[in-house]
C-alpha cells in the first residue's frame, strides 16, 4: 500500500512543479508569510533524518542500549552485526512513511488551489461521489459479503476488518460527516438560484452520506454529522428566504437521523463516562511524554514508547495514538513544529478570510470547504486519523479550496524581491520529487515489509536486529529477538543470558505484556537469579485474571515461597498505578 504513496507523490510533485512553471511565466506572487512557515515546517520535519545529536538525551539513550545489546550478541556470534545509522526518531521506518504521506499533502494543496472556481466544484464532486462509493462499499461488507479487512478486495488490512476505505468505523463516519457539508450546501445554493432540476443529485448523496454515518455506530460520527448539517445552514441561512423546498428539505434531514440512527448508539452513550475516563487518564500522560521527549518522539512512533507510559491506564491495551491529534503531533513531531504548524494556519485563514471578502471564491465553495475542515477540526480534538492517506487527502483538499492563484506581478506595486522569492515554490516539488526518490530507493524493503507483531515473529536474528537498530523501542522484536536466539541450543549459557536481556528490554518498553515477563522469569530462574527471577515473576502474577491466577496456582507458590495461608493473601494483589511508573518497573 505504502508503494502507492509514493507513485503519487511523484505524480503530484510533477504536477506542481507544472502549475509552479505556468504561474512563473504568467509572474504570479505567492504568499510569503505562508510558504516560508511551510518551509520552515519542512526543516523541522527534516530534523528527525539527521544523525542523532547526543543533547536528544532520551532519544539516545534508546538508540545507545540498543547498540550495545546488539553489538554483544553479534560478537557472539549470534547474527551478524547491524547498519548502525541512529536518527533523531525512534522509529526511522514510521517516520519515513508519514513524511511520504506529508510529500504528497504539500503538492496536493497547492494543485487545489490552483483550480479554477468550476474545476474546483467538480472535484468537491468527485470525492463526495466516492464518499457514496465507501458508503455503498461498507454496506456491502456488513450486509453482503465480509471481505475479511481488505479494502476494495485488494489491500489487506491485516486486521480482519474495513469499512470502507478505512479500518476504523469511527474514521469512517467522520469522513462520511465531513463530506456531508457539500451536498447540503449544494441543496441550498442550488434552491436559492431557483435551479430545481438540480436538487435530486445533493438530495441523494445527503442520504448516502447520512447513512455512512450512521453505519459507523460512533457516536462522534453522529455529533460530527450534526455539526455539519448545523454549519451547512447557518452559512447558507438567508433572512428573507422562505421555500417549501428548504422546509421539505430540513424535515428529510431530521427525518431521516431519527430513522438512521442504529441503536448500537444507545450504548455507545451509555459508556461514554468510561471512555472519557479513558481518554482524561491518556491526555495525562502527555506532559511526561513531553517533559522526556521534548523534541518529539518521532513521526509515527508515539505507538513505541506509549506503552511505558499506560500501563495504568489499561493492562490489556496497546494505544497506538494519542486520542487527540494535536496531543499526537506534539509528541511526535514536538513542540517547535506544533507552534510552526499553528502559525501557519494563521496565515492560512488570515488569507482565506481575504478571499472571502475580496469574493476571490464563491460563498457556497467556502461554506461547504468550511464545514469539512471544522468537522475535521473537531474530530481531531478526540481521535488520530491523520496517519490514514485518505483521511489526509481530504484534509489537504479542503485547504486547498478556499486558496487562490497569486496575484499577477505589477511592477507598480510589487517589489522585484517579492517576485524572485515566489520562484521558490517552482524549486520546492523538484526538491519533494528528489526525496521520494532518495527514500525509496534506500529503503523500499523495509517500507513495504509491515512491522507488526506476527510479521516480526517471521524474521530471523539478521532482519530482527537491524529492525531494532531503526527502531529501538518496539518490544515485540526485542522479544522475538529473544526467541530466535535460544531456537539454536535453548541450553547454551551465554544464550541464555542474552536472550534474558532482550526478554527485558521487552518487559520494560511494554510493562503489560504477560509472555515477555515469563520469560524474563524463566530465562533468571535457569540463570540462578532468584531475586530478580521472583520480582518478573511477581510482576508477571499481578496481570494474570482471576481464571489464569487459579491455573498457576501450585507455580506462583513455588516460585514466591508461599504457603497456602500467605498465597491467599496475594492472590487477588492487583498493580498499583505506582508499578507502572518507568523508574519503578524499568528496576525489574
């Protein structure tokens, strides 16, 4: 999938670099404040390829451990010694494919807005015609045929599941919520200029699109849904209209949500108490993850290391983002991007708002491009989803729409520096296109090569060492790792004590993992560290449930040196939230 990407970041790059030689020669300006912060955000990214700086102290620290673990099983002989390239990110694998991701959002917005007004209104079009596809797509897959996770019968999920376009319902719905502001805002301008042989086309995609979104089963989905019928109107609300049609139109509307709505949404509403719990305790732990890494963790690699920071939070859950995008994107990208990427949407709507006013775009393209980007604001405020190309796109289109071409060079008012400074914009997508090239072929085994758990239980003990040494702080592969070096003789002393050191490097990147701390347990046990042997043990005992603790029963005796009145005291010992804090578990 990630192959895709790249061909169209090619694709657009070379796009722009076209439109970028057409506004040159007509001597268009750029905007300044805009593309400058962009760049600069670029630089900030580029941070995260460099070679590691040592002042990234946390980050190194991961990097370093991991380098010396390595370094002594290979001289072991127990695989060959790994390409040590450390970066500024802790996954270097991750962060190449979310800056991919970004290579093509850059030129895909600045395409957009190059549009003219009615090319502009075909491609809301288009992609609100393919929003109706995934809808249609989505009930095929519930009501039809499971396609078993993968997207458009082709692209495996390696989850088991998709709606439509997308793995998560929740995304899903948000997409279908976002794209729902065309077609209402197109029912209303259409009804205002009196074209009524128009109606039909937004009435039925609003149906479709309301639908996606009560397939979802979210309830942010539905409030988002609201939300955007709500904006729809107000930005097309005029004083003096008065229509049967609005009126018919306004009572399909609630019509239809009231027969839509599944009733999974009552208890999606019942338990949203716990799920705000769940989300206060995982916003908490961001200003620790912050205060250690305050030049960011990495693009992508907030999934890595979170472990080590929510173990209190669920001890049977991974997160894999934030739960909040702006949360997400500070600790990844860190806070100098954050406050850059504020900036420039300041510029942005600053501009926009100039647009509006100086009716450079037409009220109903930025109604509807206005309400796509405040649902997506919104959803963003309690979910991740930047990371989905699709989901990205949408956001990049959007923003796109409600830019314009410069202005045309006049020597009377405009300066010679400000136009020898827009030719930059011609230079950006040939220095993008270069990138994309650079990185795939550097590493294209390795971006189209998933990383999840059951493809690392695949590799052998080359592939799994030189994975860690991009990617120091994913437990799984520290602990498959482990595995792979007692494959050989499970008896050989000194494999067992570099196996014993992996198992806990994984116990300590993801505390909740029961196998990596038996292991961690069993491998001392051999090893005649009895101390350290009961303390992984115990740890190992406190995530067993009620059921698991009964089998292991006559084990946890043995091993603790208990006696029945003294098990019965421990038995239903459960962690404290003070276990899962870094110092206290990383001891073990």
């Amino acid at each position: 999938m990630i192959e895709s990407l790249f061909l169209t970041s090619i694709i657009l790059n070379s796009g722009a670099v076209y439109q970028a030689y057409l506004n040159h020669k007509k001597q268009r300006l750029c905007n300044i404040p805009i593309v400058a912060t962009t760049i600069l955000l670029l630089l900030s990214i580029s941070f995260f390829f460099i070679p590691l700086f040592n002042e990234n102290q946390n980050n190194a620290s991961y990097y370093y451990t991991a380098q010396n673990l390595l370094l002594e099983g290979s001289q072991l002989g127990f695989f060959n010694q790994p390409n040590f390239s450390f970066t500024n990110t802790l996954n270097l694998i991750k962060s190449l494919s979310i800056l991919i991701l970004i290579l093509n959002i850059l030129p895909l917005v600045y395409l957009c807005a190059c549009l003219k007004h009615q090319h502009k209104i075909y491609l809301a079009y288009a992609i609100a015609i393919m929003g109706v596809c995934n809808v249609l797509a989505f009930i095929y897959q519930v009501n039809i045929r499971d396609t078993a996770g993968n997207i458009w019968w082709v692209w495996d999920t390696q989850t088991g599941k998709s709606s439509g376009s997308f793995v998560n319902p929740n995304h899903f719905g948000a997409y279908c919520a976002a794209l729902l502001g065309f077609p209402v805002c197109q029912f209303f301008d259409r009804l205002q200029k009196q074209d009524y042989r128009k109606l039909i086309t937004p009435l039925i995609m609003s149906f479709f699109l309301m639908l996606g979104i009560m397939l979802s089963a979210s309830m942010g989905a539905y409030l988002l849904g609201l939300i955007s019928l709500f904006l729809s109107y107000l930005f097309n609300y005029r004083k003096n209209s008065s229509n049967p049609l609005k009126t018919f139109f306004i009572i399909f509307i609630i019509l239809s949500f009231s027969t839509l709505t599944p009733f999974q949404l009552e208890g999606e509403l019942n338990e949203r108490g716990l799920n705000d719990n769940v989300r206060k305790e995982l916003f908490a732990t961001v200003p620790s993850v912050i205060k250690n890494f305050p030049l960011g963790v990495g693009p992508g690699a907030y999934g890595d290391i979170s472990p080590s920071y929510t173990g209190a939070i669920s001890s049977t859950s991974f997160f894999h983002h934030s739960e909040n995008t702006y949360f997400n994107i500070i600790q990844e990208f860190g806070l100098l991007f954050f406050v850059l990427l504020l900036i420039l949407n300041g510029f942005y709507f600053n501009k926009v708002i100039d647009n509006i006013r100086k009716k450079k775009i037409s009220s109903n393209l930025a109604a509807f491009s206005s309400v796509a980007l405040v649902v997506f604001i919104c959803h963003a405020s309690y979910d991740y989803g930047f990371h989905i190309p699709i989901y990205a796109f949408h956001i990049a289109i959007f923003y796109g729409l409600m830019l314009t071409k410069g202005k045309s060079y006049k020597k009377d008012y405009h300066s010679k520096q400000h136009l020898l400074l827009s030719s930059i914009i011609l230079f950006t997508p040939l220095i993008l296109i270069s990138t994309t090239c650079l990185i795939w072929s550097n590493f294209n085994s390795e971006l189209t090569v998933k990383k999840k758990f059951h493809n690392s239980s695949k590799l052998n003990l080359d592939q799994l060492s030189q994975n860690i040494s991009y990617a120091p702080s994913v437990w799984h592969q520290w602990y498959f790792l482990g595995l792979r070096t007692l494959q050989s003789d499970p008896e050989d002393y000194l494999r067992m004590d570099f196996a014993e050191k992996c198992f806990q490097k994984a116990s300590h990147y993801a505390p909740i993992n029961k196998d990596s701390w038996y292991m961690l347990f069993m491998l001392r046990d051999q090893l005649g560290l009895d101390k350290s042997a009961q303390e992984a043990y115990l740890f190992y005992f406190k995530l067993l449930n009620h059921g698991e603790r009964k089998q292991h029963q006559s084990e946890a005796m043995g091993v603790l040196q208990l006696n029945y009145e003294q098990y019965e005291k421990i038995k239903h010992l459960e962690h404290a939230p003070i276990d899962f804090e870094i110092e206290n578990f990383r001891k073990i």
